[in-house]
C-alpha cells in the first residue's frame, strides 16, 4: 500500500508516463564495508546529464527512496539511492535506527568515506556528466548532504528534506560550493526553532546561497507516505501532507532547474 500510495503522489507531478526507467541494483566499497544501493536512470534519454545522490533516513535503505530515486529519473537525471549503513540495512526499530544513524552522523570521516563511494559511483556512470552533480536527503540523510556541503563537497547543490540541521562543525566562509535548499516542518521537535534559527546565521556567516521554507503545521517526515503508519506505531511525530509532498517536489525541480 505504502508504495502504491508514493507512486500515486509522484506520479502527480513528476513522472511522465513514457519514461522507460531503468533501475539497477549497485554494489560498492567504502574500505572495508560493502554498500548495497540503487541506480536508475531513462535509457530513452540520449547524452550525458546530471547525477543525482539520494540520501535514506534513520529507517535505512529502503522502498522510499528508491521510489523517489526512479522518480528522479524519470525526470531526466540519473539518480542513485546510497547506502549509509552498510549492507543495504534498513529498519523499523526506533532505537536499531537511531544507534545505525548515530554511528554514521557521529563519525564524520566515516560519513565522508561512504558519501565520497556513492558520489565516485554515480561520477562514473555511463550516463553522468560528471560535473553536475547534487545530492538530496532525508531526515539523517538531510544532515548528510548539509554536512557535505560544509565539508566543501563538489556538488552543484543539495536539498535537505525535514533535515537535521544541526552541526558541530559549521561551514566556513568560501568553503561551501553547492547551493542549499531546506524544506522543514515549523512544528518538527527534531528541529527545534533555536537549531533552524543556529541555521541560519551559519548559512548567512559563511556566505552561502541558500534558501530554506518552512512550512507551517508540519511536523517529521512530512513527503514519507507512510509517516502516520510509522508514526503511529512507534509514538513518535511523524505526519504525511501529500499536499506539501507535491509542492517541495516541484520546489526541488525548480531548483535543479536553475543549478544545472
């Protein structure tokens, strides 16, 4: 139901129905630790285009975000869903994700190694032009692409959905290339109006093009269809808004639109 529900949403707004999508299951190494993640890609598109990098939440590498991977491509980019945790692991124990999580966002050059991976994957892909590249994430996966981009990551821009903001290590000034985007939830508890606020003025101090909506009412993981379910089940602020799903999508267009 869950995936029906997404490809439905989707379907809305971004994927034409002729795309002919591909879709491939892609292994790769970051040291020592085996990544499980998955490409894809219109084979109907002709010449090289822009790659981008999809960045799983705490729940790990899953349905969500190879559907929203494919949705990429059928948008004409080539899209690969990373893998984080090592071995494609994925979740639906609060505490198992939050320890998977807080292994990877405590362990900086451990988060860098597995996102450099991903990254030199899809750099290389037959259908990438290898300088244009972007990166979105979600939750975690939010605080991976932002903490990217303050490491100076290579990347024209990247989108942080109800993203953790918050950082230990804020961007320098001329350090940061990507443009940002932040789609947040006003009423989120996992980013606090204090953190958004922190967030800000680091963005502001460091001279980065960036642009953050905050959307009024909306609590955690506002565009995962499954976020009441989830929500429900575990006690925690999870809140789908199909409607909002639809606009930050179309926001994110526009803003590949104008970085590619």
């Amino acid at each position: 139901m869950f995936r029906l529900l997404l490809g439905m949403v989707l379907a809305l707004s971004v994927a034409p129905l002729h795309a002919a999508v591909k879709g491939e299951e892609v292994t790769y190494k970051a040291g020592d630790t085996v990544l499980k993640g998955y490409l894809a890609y219109d084979d109907t598109v002709r010449g090289k285009r822009p790659g981008v990098l999809v960045v799983h939440d705490w729940w790990g590498h899953g349905d969500f975000v190879r559907d929203r991977t494919r949705a990429l491509a059928a948008l004409g980019y080539t899209a690969l869903a990373v893998d984080m945790f090592g071995d494609g692991k994925q979740t639906d124990d609060p505490g198992e994700a939050d320890k998977l999580s807080g292994n990877v966002a405590g362990n900086p050059p451990l988060m860098k190694a597995r996102f450099d991976a991903a990254q030199a994957v899809l750099r290389k892909h037959k259908t990438v032009d290898p300088k244009r590249l972007a990166a979105i994430g979600y939750s975690s996966g939010g605080k991976v692409v932002l903490d990217m981009a303050r490491q100076g990551a290579d990347l024209a821009g990247v989108v942080s959905y109800w993203g953790l903001v918050g950082t230990q290590h804020p961007a320098q000034k001329g350090r940061v290339k990507a443009k940002v985007l932040v789609f947040n939830g006003k009423d989120d508890p996992m980013a606090p109006p204090e953190q958004i606020k922190q967030f800000q003025e680091e963005m502001t101090a460091a001279g980065v093009d960036y642009r953050l909506i905050d959307y009024p009412g909306l609590k955690h993981a506002f565009t995962r269809p499954d976020a009441d379910a989830r929500g429900k089940r575990h006690n925690l602020p999870l809140v789908y808004d199909a409607e909002t799903d639809r606009k930050s999508w179309a926001e994110m267009q526009a803003f590949f639109t104008r970085i590619f």
